[in-house]
C-alpha cells in the first residue's frame, strides 16, 4: 500500500479503538456482556440467536444489534423472538464499526444481561475491527470445509470462542469436525470450542451455559 | 468516511481501473477468456475448477490464479489435475486487485484459452474490483441459504453468471432454488443463471458449455 493509504487506516483503526474502549467500558459498567459474532454469510449466526432467544427466554434478558450490507431481514428475525433488535445497515461497507455501535448504545434496555452484535457476513474484514466487545464467536459452518482456519486466520486468532454450526449436515459432508478444531486451536490454542445444529439442538445448552458463565464474570460497577 | 478517506479511495479505485483495462486488452489480444470468479467462502469455487478441469482435459486449455489470503491449498488442488496454476497469497487483504493479476500474466502460457481468477472467498469486497476480466461468475452455495442475494447484492449486480453450487445438499436443506435465482434476477435480469454440484456432476456440461461459448465470442487480434 503506498504511504497515504496506511497513515488513513491508521488513523482509522486508531479512532475505531477508542471508540471500543468507550463502549466496553459502558457496557461493562452496566453490567452488560456484549458478544461479537462473526463468520462468512449464511453460516448460521441468526439461525444460532433465533435458537439462543427460545431457549432462553424469560431467563436471561437479551438484545440484538444486527450488522448488514442491505436488507432488514434478519432484525425482523430476531424481533419475532420477542427480543430487542436493531438494524445497522452498512450501505456495502463489508464489516461493522464502533462508532455505529456506539450509536445504538442509548436504546439498550438497562436490563440486558448479553448484548449479541452480529457483524455483516464476512469472515475477513470484521476482525480488523474490536467493536467494544468482550467475548468474541467466531462462526464455521460444516458445509464451508474443515480447512478454513488456516486460510481465513485473523477471524480464530482473534476470537475467544469458535462454534462449529450445521453439526447435522456432517453425514452429507466431508468435514471432519476433528480436523476442523484442532486447526483452530493451532491457530489459537485458546479457544473455546463448541459443535451445534440449530436443526438439532445439539451443543445449545452448553454454549449458552458458557455465555451465562462469561455474564457472571462481569462486575458491573455500583 | 472523511473527504480524505474518499479520496484515497477513488485513487486505488481509478488505478486499478487502469490496470484492469490493460489486463482486459492483452488478454483479449491474446485470445484469452478471464474469468473472475468469487463468492464466500467455501462456496465450492475449487471444486467447481476441479471438476472443470477434470471434463475439459484434452479439450479445452484452462490455466488458473488462485487468490487466497493465506496457505497455497486451493494451487496444489489444481496443479495436481495438471492444470497450470499460480498463487496470489494477499497476506491479509480481503480481495484481489488487478495489479496483482498483471504480475502473474507473462507466466501464462500462450495457448491458454480459458484463465480462472478465484477470487479470495468474500462475497463483499472483490465486487469493487475489476480484475479485467470479461466474464464475472459469482458462487451461491445452497447451504448458505436462498435470502443472500439481496442482503450481499453487489457480487449478483457485476456478475454476468450466476452458479448455484451443492444442489446435492438440496434435499437436507430449506434452500429454494427458484427463490434465490428469482431473488438475484430480480437484482440483475440479465444474469445467465446454472444449478450444479461438485459431487453428483449436475449442471457443469451446461456451464462448460456457458464457457465455451463465451471463449469463442472473443476475437483474438491478428
């Protein structure tokens, strides 16, 4: 990239870091967590929160801020849940910033205990940007391949947690989930793991009991 | 974006509307079809050229640039069906631009009719990038669901042909092919739509064909 171009995105990528910080700080001090979820399109991250939102409703008070090029449809989505939810529509920007985060912030109920922020379906540009979160999912669906990883990194390196979606398309797939994981937790031996099916059920309970522990881990501020 | 943001852009944007001319005119000159191919990832674009390559050898001589942003898997995937094939590792950047395409050129071998460009796997950013091909093919797999058209509409809006890819998953999956054909129609009528499958083979003699015929629209220069 010539000199001009990199002295802009440095400032930024330094204006959007202050921006995060200000959010988390917020959000941290109303004792909300907010989660950042990001994978390619259609890998199933509003499928994963239609699932979340029935699963735990009238346990745990959620909000959805949904991240698209176009469309309202997935805000519509969630909203018939009966679960908060605002569109930020990006006009082809390919990934969210948080400064349109920090927009949303005031219509956030002082109630919510897990503020989801669904970026736009990308699994490279999104994480370039920390939009103020504290816990951030990174999406694989099985149909995607189970070499992904590696060829898409800066999505799992910056990620806390991967959730590996579509587990019930696995019999008609040649996607290993094995190979897919340990490709991972090579890229970021840190990671939290977990397989699901927003068909099946399988693995819900045990991601939402670990998004309830990350909530716990909060210490909002008196 | 700031003013100077924008201005930085339309510089990249215009040079690389510049280089993407040549490209398209050396090509050209040289009885070549490029062809730029792109979609999310893990839509099936390497298997598509696997499968291509696997019916056209003997009868048609396809060469391929393989964008990634990193790993050289999806190069020795076609090199091992004797195809010759070069790879772009962007390193982080989340597309191809023509200048990188213009480096690989002089390595093309001169009885090459067909050129594949695979794109990085996003379905966002490439669209903004002229690669100076003449045909643009963008992927929609069916598990990424039949509502992406229009929530990702510049990759159907650019694109010449529309391929929908893993109609083997139809019969698992609550995609609707004629929604989403109709859904990107709607978008671009002039689209020339195929629906096909890596695994079954389904489709790929109409699209072979598709190619074909669009290699022989071009008239090479004396």
């Amino acid at each position: 990239m010539p000199k001009k171009d990199i002295l802009v995105l440095q400032d930024l990528l330094l204006s959007n870091a202050q921006a995060a910080a200000a959010i988390r700080a917020e959000l941290e001090g109303r004792g909300i967590l907010a989660v950042n979820i990001m994978s390619s399109p259609g890998a199933g991250k509003t499928s994963l929160l239609e699932r979340i939102a029935e699963r735990t409703a009238g346990s745990l008070k959620i909000a959805v801020i949904e991240g698209d090029i176009e469309t309202e449809r997935d805000t519509e989505r969630i909203r018939a849940k009966g679960v908060p939810a605002w569109q930020i529509t990006t006009g082809g920007a390919c990934h969210l910033e948080a400064k349109m985060v920090g927009k949303v912030l005031p219509s956030v109920p002082p109630e919510t205990e897990i503020l989801f922020i669904e970026n736009v379906g990308n699994l490279v540009c999104p994480a370039g940007y920390d939009l103020g979160e504290r816990l951030r999912i990174v999406l694989l669906s099985a149909p995607e391949g189970d070499d992904k990883p590696k060829k898409y990194p800066k999505a799992f390196t910056t990620a806390q947690t991967l959730v590996l979606t579509k587990a019930d398309l696995f019999p008609h797939l040649p996607f290993d989930p094995a190979k897919a994981k340990a490709e991972a937790l090579e890229l970021n031996p840190k990671l939290d793991v977990f397989i699901t099916s927003a068909v099946t059920g399988e693995g819900l309970d045990e991601l939402i009991a670990h998004l309830r522990r990350k909530r716990e881990e909060i210490q909002p501020h008196a």
